[in-house]
C-alpha cells in the first residue's frame, strides 16, 4: 500500500469517528474543562452535570428487592455501577464492588444497573454466583445508562445528593478507587448541606 493511501485511510477513519463522537455526544464547547478532566479521570464530560430522577426497575436478589428506585435518589448520594452478565471485567470487578459497597453502604445508594433483556431469576442466579449483596436493577431501554454514559462496562458513577455527578470512570477500579469516587459525592453533599 502506497503511503498516501495509507494516510488519507487514517483520515479518514479520524473523520468518521470524530463525527460519531459528535453524533453521540454534541459539539463540545470552547474553553470548558470538568472537574473530572481537570483532576486526570476519564472525559465523558458527565462531570458537574445533572439530570431528573429516573425510576427503574429493581429485582429480588441478595441485598435488593424487586419494586423500583429512583436514580438519582432525592436528598441522598447515588453510585451506580454498570454492568453486564457476560462481560468478565464486571465479574473481576465484583469483589472491589462488594468492598467498596461495605465500607459506604450506609452513606449512599448503592447500585448495579445492567441494560440486558435478561430475566429476574437468571439475574438473580448471575447475581448470587458472583456474591452481589446490594441493590441490583434493570435498564432495558438504556435510558439511565444513556444519561450517565455507562459504556463500555464495567462503568461507574457518583451523583451527590443534588444530583450533580461527581466522579465517572471506566474500567475495574479497585474498592480504595471507587471509595474514593464516592466520596466526592459525599464531600459535595456535605458541603451543600453546611451551605444551607
């Protein structure tokens, strides 16, 4: 292949990919860094913004009930972690998830979401298998994983009790990593709360 084919290939797959990002996600603007960029974390762009709770469905499993919650939960920090059953970065990230989950438990909502068309009991039995023991629930039309951009998986997020994100990363992270996420939440929801 010559060089010059070569060249206009990649630009051309610079092109096509740069206008899917913007598809996706929008122009973004001029001059503006997030908290999270700024601190070296991913650039989603999701940091600092907010969103309206959103209702979904939660499934009957160790540490969840079925019924639903509200993401983000009003007056209280949310963390999410997005999943999927068969991807085994999600299963490697079960133990840090079941760490973390112990050390904040008390302090936020502690979720795992997944957007597969999967049924109660077989996520129930994923679930059980892996050792989850919080709330689980389910996104099948990608309405919340869309909102917090929990692709590729695992994904996490910290909302504060504002429903302000404060914290989004990709990939397995380890419990000292997600605490720390968390916490963010929880330092911003403290600081709202003096300010008042």
């Amino acid at each position: 292949m010559r060089r010059r084919d070569l060249l206009a290939g990649l630009g051309s797959a610079g092109v096509i990919a740069g206008g899917g990002a913007v598809a996706a996600f929008g122009v973004p603007s001029p001059g503006t860094v997030t908290e999270q960029e700024d601190d070296g974390g991913d650039s989603s762009g999701i940091v600092g913004k907010q969103h309206d709770p959103y209702e979904i469905e939660t499934v009957n499993a160790p540490g969840s009930e079925a019924g639903t919650v509200r993401v983000p939960t009003p007056d209280r920090p949310t963390f999410i972690d997005f999943f999927a059953t068969w991807c085994s970065p999600c299963i490697k990230q079960m133990d840090a998830l079941a760490t973390a989950h112990e050390r904040v438990s008390d302090e936020v909502l502690f979720l795992s979401v997944t957007t597969e068309s999967i049924s109660d009991a077989e996520l129930r039995d994923w679930w059980v298998k892996h050792d989850g023991n919080w709330t689980i629930g389910l996104d099948p039309t990608a309405e919340l994983t869309s909102r917090y951009w929990g692709t590729p998986y695992p994904s996490a997020v910290s909302i504060d009790a504002t429903g302000t994100v404060r914290w989004s990363e990709t990939g397995i992270k380890t419990a000292d990593e997600l605490v720390a996420g968390i916490e963010r939440a929880l330092e911003a929801s403290e600081s709202a709360n003096e300010a008042e």
